[in-house]
C-alpha cells in the first residue's frame, strides 16, 4: 500500500493575507485521505510562492520521497506543488520514473502512465498565471506612479493608508524629519543626526539606533520635497512634501562635500579645497618642507602644488609658495570690492526697486510658468524619442531626471514669489554689504575668513595657472568688475542701473527689469 505526503501551500508568510488558505486545504485534503483511504505518514505546510524555485519545505519533501518514505502526494490542486519549470519538471521526471506513484488532488488523480501532456499543461497553465500576474501588477504599479501615488512603503515621515491605497504625513515623525534636514544643513553630521532620532525614540528593528547610511539614504529621498523614485523613473508626487526642494539640495550638497572620511586625519593647509589646477584640472594641495641652515635655525615653507591625480596627462605646473598665493588672492578679492561711494546711491536704488516688488514679481512668475510648461513639453518630447528608441534607456533616465528636478525647482520659485515678492530685496541687500567689506578682508590677514569670500565671489571656478591664481567671478560679482572697469566712461548713476532697473533677472525674462 503506497503511503502519501500531504502538502499544503499559500503565497505569503504574512499572516493577515490568505488566512483561511492553509486551514481550509488542510481540511479538504483529511476528508479526502479519509474517503479514498490514503494513508498519510506526514504534512508539509509552506507559506512561499512558488513562482521560483528553492522552496525549502517543498525541497525536503521531494528529498524524502526520493527516499523511499512515500510514494505518493495529496494536495489541493498541481499548482499548488509547482508555478516556475524547475519544480515542474521535477515532479513530472519522479511521476515518469515511478518514484512518485500516485498524484491526488481534489478532483483528479495522476499516474505513472497518464498522457504526460494533461500534466504539462496544468502546470504550463499555473506557470503563465504567475507571469501574466506579474506583469499585469507591475503594469499597474507603473499607472499607480504616473498618478502620482508611490507604489510601495511609505519613507519615515510618512505611513501607508490602507483605507484609500495612498500615503499621509505621521505629524510626529514629520516634524523629526524637517529637523534633520535642516541640522544636516546647518552642518550637524549623521552620527549626531542618528542620536537625534534615537533621543526621540525612533529606532531601527531590534531596538537599534538607526545606522548612518539609512540616514544618508534619508537624505538623499526625493520623496521629501514632493517626487519619487520607482523603476528608475523620477515621478511627480501627490502626497504632502516635508521640505522644500532648496532645503533638500543645501543638505545633499553638504552630504556630496563631505564624502568619505581619510583613516589618517592630518591638518589641511588654509586654502585647500578652494583652487584647482589650471593645467590638467586636478585638485591644489599643500605641503610643508623644511629647510635647515648651517647655524641650526629650521625654516618651514608651505607650498601648494597640484596633486597630479589625472593619470592621463603629465601636468607640468610647479609648486608655488603660500606668501605668493594669499597675495594673489589678495588683490584677486579688492579687484571685485564694490567702491565705498556706491554703497549709498546703491542702496537707495534698492529701496527703491523694493517698493515696486509686487509688480515686477508678476512679471517674473509669468515667465517662470513659461518656462516651466517649456520643460514639460521637453520631457514630452524626450519620452517620445525614447519610445521611438533614439535614446538609451540610462541617457533617458538621466535627462528626465534633470529636467524633472529643474521645474521642481522653478515651481518652488514661483512659489516663493507669489508668497513674498520682495523676497529677493533681503539677499541684495546681503551681497552689497559683503562686496563694500571685500576690501577690507583682502588686506586683513585672516584667512578663513579670505577663503570664505573668494567662494563667494569666485565659487569653484578658481585656479593657479604659471604660479598665477586666476579666477572667473559669479554673476553678481562679475558685473561689478566690469562696472568698475569704466571708470570715467559712464556717469555713476548708469554703472549702477545699466538699464532699467536692479531687481535679480530671472532666467525666463532675460535682462528685463521694473521700472519704465
């Protein structure tokens, strides 16, 4: 008399999904070893789909009646014994070979020398269901995204709800998460943001504090200023954003500076990082050499060179002495210094611009919608080339993406100038103060404070050339030097307003300015 393996299987281990599925196979297939007098000498329950193979349970089973333990299997129906080939063609080579004599499901019974293809098509059949089902699901996780709706867990901030398939703001972890990125920006570090989240009682499984690279995760999600990762693909989102996209780029522009740490920390010249090499690119470092007389005096030099990185050019620029360098740049930063006769007029100027704000920032959220429906109908027209497979699909990915980024950017601009208009009036006002002190910081032998001027003047476009410091100055600073290189040729009312106004230009209405 054969003896039979009951096996009983659902596709979750997630016990509030398919519930009754185990309990109610494990009733019908007793009554049915009752009925037909089967004898059952195990039961193999597993809760894992079987669209792959490597089921551990299934795997045991299949080793024992290998080995004589059984000789037959009572379960619900073929599938649920195999969904992929592998498994498939297993249970069909042992039912060939006699190894498995008898295949009892609730409405059909399979033998040795049963027409093979009955079979095989059960199990062809229960093999396309798991691929058209895939398929079918990823196609409307895929819909689910161009909705705006994220297909998947919410990020911390944020939970599922199930209620209306869509994701909401935890109040309270909300706030911890605005707070992280505004320390991160400030210049908090991810350990300390990790014992921020621990003291607040946000823990990670096991009751663990929450590792750094889930938090430098955190802050690279654009999920927080209002888009969403899936598939590769940059989509806009529905839910409610935590923080705004200029928020978001300062503390990944401080995660992307920082990088990762040296073992051996060693004390960094004062301009490192600033300059770079104008011969092969390279980044400027220092070191220090010591020159000993014959007297026993010991002299120490600091020289900056290039740190000759680029393996695929010979750099030739020489070493070049650290009195030479600040001197240079000392008179780099007094060429952009604005004159201490135009901080007034300038500043009256200003004032005057301020209180016609509202008008001119219409103007400017007009031509920031533009351009933003201009970025839409490129996204549009880049989709298309990609359908019609004039790009790759990482070329696609990474263009869309910036453009994606691009209109966020611009939307929160627009944002901002419909809530404050005179917004921009504050950072004008900023940088006259910080160009009338360039001067001043130039001649002064304080050197951080030095480095940090000449960033702001020059950010990374500095560089040392023939044992020259060059640079080429952002815009601001760049219109100030050539103001200032008329001299004699225009009245000082004209150098001030070239045209017609000195609000910031926007990108969308080039050199268009308020007043009339």
């Amino acid at each position: 008399m054969n003896k039979y393996f009951l096996y009983a299987r659902k596709s979750t281990d997630v016990e509030d999904k398919q519930v009754l599925s185990i309990e109610a196979q494990l009733a019908e297939l007793r009554a049915l070893a009752r009925r037909d007098e089967l004898e059952i000498v195990a039961e193999f329950v597993e809760k894992q789909s079987a669209k792959q193979p490597g089921r551990p349970i299934f795997g045991d089973m299949m080793a024992r009646i290998q080995r004589g333990e059984a000789q037959g299997i009572v379960c619900w129906k073929i599938d649920r014994l195999a969904r992929n080939p592998v498994d498939g063609g297993q249970v069909q080579w042992l039912l060939q070979q006699s190894v498995i004599r008898h295949i009892q499901t609730h409405d059909r019974s399979h033998y040795p020398n049963d027409n093979v293809l009955m079979m095989s098509v059960e199990l062809g059949m229960a093999n396309e269901y798991v691929r058209q089902l895939a398929a079918n699901t990823a196609r409307g996780l895929r819909q689910k995204a161009r909705q705006g709706i994220y297909p998947g867990l919410a990020p911390l901030g944020y939970v599922n709800d199930p209620r209306t398939k869509t994701i909401r703001v935890h109040k309270k972890n909300a706030a911890l998460v605005r707070e992280m990125f505004e320390r991160y920006a400030k210049g908090a570090t991810l350990n300390e943001l990790a014992i921020f989240l621990e003291n607040a009682g946000v823990m990670s499984k096991g009751n663990r504090r929450v590792h750094i690279s889930r938090i430098s995760f955190i802050l690279q999600n654009p999920f927080y200023y209002g888009h969403f990762r899936y598939a590769g693909e940059l989509y806009d989102g529905t839910h409610m954003p935590l923080i705004s996209k200029s928020l978001y780029d300062k503390a990944n522009a401080v995660l992307r500076g920082r990088g990762r740490t040296l073992a051996v920390q060693t004390d960094p010249a004062p301009l490192c990082g600033l300059l770079r090499c104008g011969f092969c690119g390279m980044g400027i470092t220092a070191e220090v050499k010591e020159k000993h007389q014959k007297n026993g005096n010991v002299h120490h030099y600091t020289y900056y060179r290039c740190t000759r990185k680029n393996k695929a050019v010979k750099c030739r620029e020489a070493p070049m002495r650290s009195e030479l360098l600040e001197s240079q740049l000392s008179t780099l930063l007094c060429e952009y210094a604005m004159p201490q006769e135009w901080i007034s007029p300038f500043s009256a100027l200003l004032e005057k611009e301020a209180a016609n704000a509202s008008k001119t920032a219409a103007e400017a959220v007009q031509g920031l919608r533009d351009k933003c429906e201009n970025i839409s109908r490129q996204i549009m027209r880049l989709t298309d080339l990609y359908v019609a497979e004039d790009f790759e699909r990482e070329d696609y990915l990474s263009r869309r993406r910036a453009l994606v980024g691009e209109r966020r950017t611009i939307e929160e601009h627009i944002v901002r100038l419909e809530r404050a208009p005179a917004a921009w009036v504050e950072p004008v006002r900023n940088w006259i103060l910080d160009a009338s002190r360039l001067a001043e910081i130039g001649n002064a032998e304080d050197i951080p404070s030095k480095k940090s001027s000449l960033q702001k003047v020059f950010g990374l476009n500095l560089s040392i050339h023939a044992r020259e410091a060059r640079g080429l100055p952002i815009s601001p600073y760049a219109a100030l030097h050539a103001a200032r290189s008329e001299s004699g040729e225009k009245e000082l009312s004209l150098k001030l307003e070239p045209m017609t106004g000195i609000e910031p230009v926007t990108s969308s209405l080039p050199r268009t300015c308020s007043t009339n």
